[in-house]
C-alpha cells in the first residue's frame, strides 16, 4: 500500500494540523518539546481517527480504548489530537497557553487536567508501566463480569513509548510481567528516532529492543521508515488480532520531520524551533506561514467525525450493557458500582476490633488479619507483593492467583520488580480496582518514582510497607528503614500511616480504602507489639492522625511531660510513663499514626493534643528524626536513628539505639527538669 492508496488529503491535512499546532504552541510558549510531536502526528491521527474507539465527548466512557503517551514530553502531541479529535479541549484558553500558570495544557500531561489524559507521564518508563496495569485492569474486570454472548469489558490500551521509555528500568520490569501474563490487549509504539537528550541513542543504546520485547513474550511489528497511514493501521489491526500476547510496533521516525534544518537533531527534542524555523517547516509543508495556530476547517470537521463515531460506539455499548444487565442484573450492578468509582454500601460497618492483650503481635500479622475482613467486603481490592508475600503478608488467602490466560483471581505476583509494581498498583487502582503492592518499607526507595505519580494523580493506590525498621533485626542495615520514612511523609498528598497496634492497623486499613484523593502507605512492623484496649483507640485515629492513646494521672488537666510516639514505639513510651509517674510527673503519652494528618488538623484539637502550655515533650521513633522537631519544639527531645543500623537481634538493637523505657524516661525526667511545670 502507498501514501496516495490509504491517506487521502484530508487526513495528511489533519496530520499536518497536529505538527503545526505542536511546534506553534512550543514556539509561542517558548518552552516544550517540537520535535516529537511533529514526528508522531501520524501515529496519534491513527489511533484517535481510526482505530481506537473512544468517544470525545465522554472521555468517562468505561469501555473506551485507553491511550497513554508514555514519552510525557511529546505532550503538545497529545494536546494537539485531544483538541482536534473533539474533547473538551480549547485552543485559546489550553493550547495557546501551553505551559502557562493554571492551564490545563501543562509541560508534561496531568490526569485530571485535559480530558482525555488517562495518566500523568513526563517521567520517561512510567507510561507503559502504568498502561500494563491498565491493561491488566481490563482482562481482570473482562474475567469477573463478562459472560457468554456479553462481551461487556472489551477495550484496549494504546502506548507510545520512546527511546528514553524504553531504556528506563522499569518499562523493563513491567514489559517483562506483560508478556509473562500475556496482556495481549497491550499495543506500544516504540518510536526508535535515534534520538534524545544528548544526541545519537547509539551513544547509550545499542541493543535490539525488538529482540527484547520478543525474549520478554511480546509480539513484535518492525515497520522501519514505512508509517503511512496504512501501513500504521494495517499494523495495529495485526496487533489487535494477536489476542495471547502484548504487542509492539517498532517505527523508525525522523525528529522534527520536515524541519529544513532540525529534522534528525538532538536540537529538536526540547527546545522551540525558532521562529525562522517554524516560517521554513510550515512553508516546506506547503501551509500558511500565518496566522500561527491555524486550523483548516476542513481538517477540524474531518477529524471531528471522531465525536459521531465515539458516540456510536458508546451507544451501542449502553444497549449492550443493558441487554447485559437484563440477564445479569447482580454483575451488572456491580460493574456500574465499579465504573462509578463507590465502595459497597456498609463495607465498613464492623470494623475489626481486637482485645487488649500484652501479647505481642506483629502489624505486618494484624494487617493480614484486617486485610482478611476488607477483601471480603470489597471485592475491587486486588494486589500483591514484590516477591515478599510469605514476609508481608498480604495474600488474600480465599483468593487465587492472577496468571497468562487467568485473570479472576485477587492475588497478583510482581516478581521482584518494586518500581513497575507501583506503577501497576497505580494503573489498576486507575482502572476500576483498589490496588494494593507491598515490600520492605527500605525498598520503598525502589519504587519511590511510581509512588510519587500515585501522589501528583492522587489515585488511592495502597503500598503495605513491611519490616518497618531496625526492629525488623539480624537482616541488618541493609534492610533497616533509616530516612524513608521522612522522606514518605515530604510527599505531598501521600498519608503514611504507622500503626501501634492491631486496633490502629484495623483502622488504618478502613481509612485507606475509604481514601479517594490520596493514596496511602501502610507501614507496618515485623517484631511483636501489645495490643491497646479498643476502647482507648478512637474510631478518627487515623483520620486526625494522632490522640492521646493514655493521659497522665492529672487528667484532665494538662500533664508534665508528653511523650509521643509512633507504631512499635509507642509501647514504650507507655513504659516510660510506667516509671516517670509515680516518681510524680504526670506524663501523658500521644500515639502518632500519621503525622501529616495530625499536621492537617485544626489548631484545636492539635492543642488539645499537645497542649502549647506543656513544652516538656518527647518523640521516639525508631527512625530518622528528620521532621520531629516541629512537635517537641526547642525545649524538646526526640529518640530516632542518626546513623545506620546494624545486624543483630531486634532486641539487642533496641537496647543498643537506645529505644528502651528507661532511656525514654531518662530523656523525659531531664526534659521536664529543663522546661519545669
Ligand atoms: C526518568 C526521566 N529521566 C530523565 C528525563 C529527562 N528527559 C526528558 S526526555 C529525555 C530523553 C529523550 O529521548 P527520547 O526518549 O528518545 O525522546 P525523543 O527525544 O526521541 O522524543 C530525557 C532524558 C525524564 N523525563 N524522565
Ligand atoms: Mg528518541
């Protein structure tokens, strides 16, 4: 097939628009990235004009296909389609404004700015890694409640990857679990334009990626420099029809095309092409060097058609629903609860409650135990661990395993892979479910990347942390959690929750999966800690973040010191007040199980809390005290870790750090002699 068989000049019309809109809105911010756009036009007007079904005008639409443009960069390229293809994008007020303060045409796309932006993706590798969970979403919900004759979840997800995508670890990671669970509704490009940053890829990337891909399990398309509009679509429809394997489609484009002097440079990437540039493309394309942002109307009324064909497929889905939920009226309820993003009605009205025992338990023991209850009333809760479910324990143990071919289980596998299964745990929590992914809280720096996208989308992605410090003993201080913590609370919107006990880590769970514009992390212990009376454990634990878990003798008025604490330290400081108390200073202890909620609260209850009046405080938590000072204030103490662990027993290096009762009482006797009544 050529050019003149399968494009008319309608379509290279359209094309056309989606390049000069790109580089005139790049040229008129003075900022962004031309070149790929300009490249990729054809690709997206393939995707948005002919094969992906999806309707503009309802970019909710459950069942349409998801596109991700994994390279962020090329943003204007997406912003460019959306706008053209009829979503409710605007050139005055979002194209020409790229880049600017409070557009919705941002740097890199933003979920939840621009309809139509399935996921936020800049950092390179995080697109597709996000798009397998997608794509995993779909076969799960397509296992659970499609039945024969109701094909009703029937979608695909689209992926443009660059060079820079595909060198990062973690499309890596994810690609390699695609193929192993034989995402066959999974299309990438991967535009291999020789190109990035620096300049030639050949300078850094040298292997056969296809062969890659195909050692990881996927379909691979190679079509060189051959992407006219028919060759692109003949090949996604090859793509399409691959049904037992993720696919990809290799295309060799040329940066900058039809740029006179930036075609093929590195220049190109990300940076205007200038205005003389711009001048010279446009007049080598054959378009008006002016007005800039100019859009044929016969192109927009062409690439427009998109709206009456989305609207035809949605309609027909909806009567397909319908018919659907006439034979399976209970699925269908459930799907539509899915699709509208709500828990089921009284998930959470009897919340676990545990009894008080000095019987030591683990939180990584109580959570599984909670997790138990949640999982059998939210069936939309699914998730797994990074090879580490016998030591997180995080298996939903009625349930079975997610595996190629056999997607109805709850129990997924992310295979030693912590970045990709953020980004996976994102992708599914994206896509109707209530993801969750566990590791070692140290190795939260492996996925930090991921976690931070849950946080900038604010998707309620869950990440069970276990192992929570140098409690977690002989593993050493390799395995000790020393600044993640900290470092987990400077993101913002994340709550990191770190429960004391299992009427706390009840309560943590409930509040993570009634969270919709947060995610949360989970942080819990590996060594035994009591469990609290329920009764001294408020249902708004979590939610105000931290309480008076035990006041001190002079209750209600305000005590002599205040000790606050965290998860498996805050049984120590109610020893500590064991031993200050009858020596006559009325310590009250505070349990902390997240410092950002307990920062969001108002200054009332804050007060009530730590009362200003008493400056005598200290804070313990096994971990860096990065933070910790703005709740003890000048006169105050705080018991953390400023160096690395060690390898030893879990006691011996409680005693050795000096997370012991009597360093606490110590410290608080000195602090309250300091800062007097
Ligand atoms: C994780 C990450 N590292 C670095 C960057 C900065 N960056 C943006 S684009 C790019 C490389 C561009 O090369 P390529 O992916 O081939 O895109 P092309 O220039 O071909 O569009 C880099 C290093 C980034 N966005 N994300
Ligand atoms: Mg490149």
């Amino acid at each position: 097939m050529t050019a003149t068989d399968t494009a008319t000049a309608l379509d290279s019309l359209c094309v056309d628009t989606i390049r000069t809109l790109s580089m005139d809105a790049v040229q008129k911010a003075n900022s962004g990235h031309p070149g790929t756009p300009m490249a990729l036009a054809p690709l997206a007007y393939v995707l948005y004009a002919r094969v992906m079904h999806h309707n503009p005008r309802d970019p909710q639409w459950p069942d349409r296909d998801r596109f991700v443009l994994s390279c962020g960069h090329a943003s204007m390229l997406l912003y460019s389609t959306l706008y053209l293809s009829g979503y409710d994008v605007s050139l005055e007020e979002d194209i020409e404004r790229f880049r600017q303060l409070g557009s919705r045409a941002a740097g890199h796309p933003e979920y939840g700015h621009l309809p139509g932006i399935e996921v936020t993706t800049g950092p390179l590798g995080q697109g597709i890694a996000h798009a397998v969970g997608m794509a995993l979403a779909e076969r799960m919900l397509a296992a659970r409640f499609n039945r024969p004759d109701h094909e009703i979840v029937d979608h695909r997800t689209f992926v443009i990857a660059s060079d820079g995508d595909l060198e990062e670890g973690i499309s890596g990671e994810a690609s390699s679990l695609a193929g192993h669970l034989a995402l066959g509704r999974l299309i990438s490009f991967y535009d291999q334009n020789h190109i990035s940053i620096e300049g030639d890829t050949k300078l850094a990337f040298t292997e056969d990626v296809g062969k890659r891909y195909e050692a990881y399990g996927w379909h691979v398309q190679d079509l060189e420099e051959n992407i006219e509009l028919g060759s692109l679509e003949q090949a996604l429809e090859t793509a399409i029809a691959v049904e037992d394997r993720p696919s990809l489609i290799i295309v060799r484009t040329h940066i900058a095309q039809g740029s006179p002097h930036k075609q093929d440079t590195a220049g190109a990437h990300g940076s205007p092409l200038g205005e003389e540039e711009v001048k010279l493309t446009k007049e080598a394309m054959g378009w008006p060097t002016e007005p800039p942002f100019y859009v044929p109307e016969d192109a927009l009324e062409h690439f427009r058609r998109c709206v009456e064909r989305g609207a035809e497929w949605q309609s027909e889905w909806e009567a397909r629903f319908e018919r659907y939920g006439e034979e399976h009226p209970g699925p269908a309820g459930e799907l539509r609860r899915l699709f509208d993003r709500r828990l089921p009605a009284g998930w959470d009205a009897e919340v676990p409650r545990f009894h008080a025992s000095g019987t030591l338990t683990a939180t990584r023991k109580s959570s599984h135990e909670v997790l138990q209850w949640a999982a059998a009333h939210v069936p939309e809760l699914v998730g797994g661990s990074a090879d580490l479910a016998p030591s997180t324990l995080t298996r939903i143990d009625d349930s079975g395993e997610v595996e190629a071919g056999e997607y109805s289980g709850r129990n997924l596998h992310f295979g030693i892979r912590e970045h990709a299964m953020g980004a996976i745990v994102n992708g599914l929590t994206l896509h109707y479910f209530r993801g969750y992914g566990s590791t070692f809280l140290i190795f939260s720096d492996y996925m930090r990347g991921s976690i931070r996208l849950a946080a900038l989308m604010r998707v309620p992605s869950i990440f069970v942390f276990t192992h929570d410090s140098i409690g977690l003993g002989e593993d050493g201080p390799t395995h000790q959690p020393i600044e993640q913590l900290a470092g987990l609370r400077a993101l913002p919107t994340l709550v990191v929750v770190r429960p004391a006990g299992a009427n706390e880590t009840a309560l943590a769970w409930q509040y993570a999966i009634a969270s919709t514009e947060h995610p949360t992390a989970l942080v819990f212990s590996r060594q035994g800690v009591p469990t609290w009376n329920p009764a001294s454990v408020p249902d708004d634990a979590i939610e105000r973040g931290a309480y008076v878990l035990r006041d001190s003798f002079r209750e209600p008025d305000p005590p002599d010191l205040i000790l606050i604490a965290t998860g498996t330290e805050v049984h120590l400081c109610a020893r500590a007040a064991d031993l200050l108390e009858p020596a006559g200073i009325a310590t009250r202890v505070v349990s902390m199980p997240s410092v950002e909620n307990f920062a969001a609260q108002e200054q009332g209850y804050r007060d009530a809390v730590l009362p200003p009046g008493v400056r005598a405080r200290v804070a313990v938590e096994a971990a860096s005290t990065f933070g910790w000072h703005r709740w003890v204030g000048d006169l105050g103490e705080v018991i953390g870790m400023e160096t690395f662990g060690a390898s030893a027993p879990s006691g011996a290096l409680y005693k050795h750090f000096g997370f012991t009762p009597e360093r606490v009482a110590d410290t608080g006797r000195g602090v309250f002699e300091r800062a007097g009544r």
